[in-house]
C-alpha cells in the first residue's frame, strides 16, 4: 500500500494501482485497475 492507494504487482514486475475498488456485479467483485497485470 502507499498511502491509501492499493499498489498490485505480477509475476514480471509491472505494477498496477486499484483505481475503482468494490464494484459489485451479480456474480462478484470487480476492481478496476490502471493497467494490464501478466502471469508468470
């Protein structure tokens, strides 16, 4: 975290911050991010 910012991190190093959090749908929880995360 920094400050009160959510920061994500993938498996390649990319970092993407949460910029929407807790939209909720009929079949879950969204969170919206500003940029694409990869897996390993």
């Amino acid at each position: 975290m920094s400050d009160v910012k959510m920061m994500l991190a993938d498996e390649k190093g990319g970092m993407a911050t949460i910029t929407i959090p807790d939209v909720y749908q009929s079949n879950g929880v969204i969170h919206v991010v500003d940029a694409v995360l990869l897996p390993d």
